[in-house]
C-alpha cells in the first residue's frame, strides 16, 4: 500500500488527452517536488517530468505535469500508441525520511 | 556505452547475504547521488535507498529494518547495495538510478534520471 495513490488504470485513444493523478499528504507531495516516471513492459522507467513540471531533454512536450497542495496530475496529449506503459508519481516524503513511489497507472491506448 | 550497469544479482537461500554493484561511465559518477529501486514479479516499483554524490548522507527504506547498506566509491564509479536476511518477498529485479541533484536531502534529490538494466535477485531455497 503506497503513501501515494494512483489509479490502477487509464485509457484513451489516439489523439486524445489523457490526465493521470496522484495523491498524497502534507507530508509528501505538500511539501516537495514530485516526479513521473514511464515504464514500458519489459524496460526500465524513464523519468518523465521532475520538480512538478520540468521535462527532461528528450522528454515530447505532450506530456505535462501539475502540483496543487498534495496532488500531482500528469497530462499526456496527443495520446501515442506507444504511450502505452506503466506511469508512476514519485516524491520525497518527510515523514518516512525516504522517496516514495505511487502505486502506478497502467495506461492503455484503446 | 550503457551508462550504469547493474551486477551481482544471484538465485540465493532465505536468510543469504548478497551484494549488488551499479558501475558507471560516460560522466562524472562523484557529482551525482544514485538510488536502488526494486520491482518484484507483477509490481510497482519500490525505492529502497539513496546515497549523496560524497557519500555522506544515505537514506534508506525503513521497511527493510535495517537488513540493507548502501555506499559507493568514487574511485571507482560503482555504488553498492548489501542485503541480509535475504527473504522469499525480497525477490526481485533491482535497479540503480542516477539522480539529477547531490542528494544532501529533499532539496537536492530530485528524480531519477538514469537507470540502469536492472540485475535479478531470486531467493529460494
């Protein structure tokens, strides 16, 4: 059971926007940064988005990443078939002294 | 040039000791902090430990009551993970990853921007 929730699952379809959140606690997302991560089947994640929105180079700008208070939402746009991956939110949390990963979202491009 | 390369990864007995080793190259390994993160069968990923570039700061998972050691030395570009008390849930694919900060606290430990292939670990008897 993660300190951080996500939903199990998300769908879309090619095109369209899909919204993916995350919610946490003041003890986490309410007080640092938080940051995505995508898994395809079978690789290693890939750091998305770091410090609630900033995209690493290489990182398309359709995918995007939000903070207010204890959620974080990550939009991916212009949804891709190869946007089908496991998403996972990430943050420092004060209490547990350690990062703390979401429990991850599968996204399916129906 | 595969930038951290992950190994020492074993079918080991429960109760076994064991040590994986994350090699680095293609950049200045002593300016980064680095995290173990594993992922059982089926699961979502779980951080275990973080250690700072100096190595003089590391956090570490309370969950795993003391049964995991994190260090690294920087004359050699490679950072460890020694477990104890190896159990049947400690299963898994074991991953280093490369922060973008220092990692002297929250600040400075920022994501996780490279990772490495992953090294497996099966205990069982």
């Amino acid at each position: 059971q993660s300190v951080l929730t996500q939903p199990p699952s998300a769908s879309g379809t090619p095109g369209q926007r899909v919204t993916i959140s995350c919610s946490g606690t003041s003890s986490n997302i309410g007080d640092n940064f938080v940051s995505w991560y995508q898994q395809v089947s079978g690789t290693a994640p890939r750091l998305l988005i770091f410090s609630n929105n900033l995209r690493p180079s290489g990182v398309p700008d359709r995918f995007s990443g939000s903070k207010s208070a204890t959620s974080a939402s990550l939009t991916i746009s212009g949804l891709r078939s190869e946007d089908e991956a496991d998403y996972y939110c990430a943050t420092w949390d004060d209490g547990l002294s350690g990062w703390v990963f979401g429990g991850g979202t599968k996204l399916t491009v129906l | 040039q595969v930038p951290l390369v992950e190994s020492g990864g074993d079918v080991v007995q429960p109760g076994k000791s064991l040590r994986l080793s994350c090699a680095a190259s293609g950049f200045t390994f002593s300016q980064y902090a680095f995290h173990w993160v594993r992922q059982a069968p089926g699961k979502g990923l779980e951080w275990l430990a973080v250690i700072s570039y100096d190595g003089s700061r590391k956090y570490e998972a309370g969950f795993l009551n003391g049964r995991l050691s994190v260090s690294r030395d920087n004359s050699k570009n490679e950072m460890y993970l020694q477990m104890t008390g190896l159990r049947h849930d400690d299963s898994a694919v074991y991953y280093c990853a490369r922060d973008r900060g220092l990692g002297m606290g929250p600040p400075s430990i920022v994501g996780l921007e490279v990772w490495g292939r992953g090294t497996t670990v099966v205990v069982s008897s």
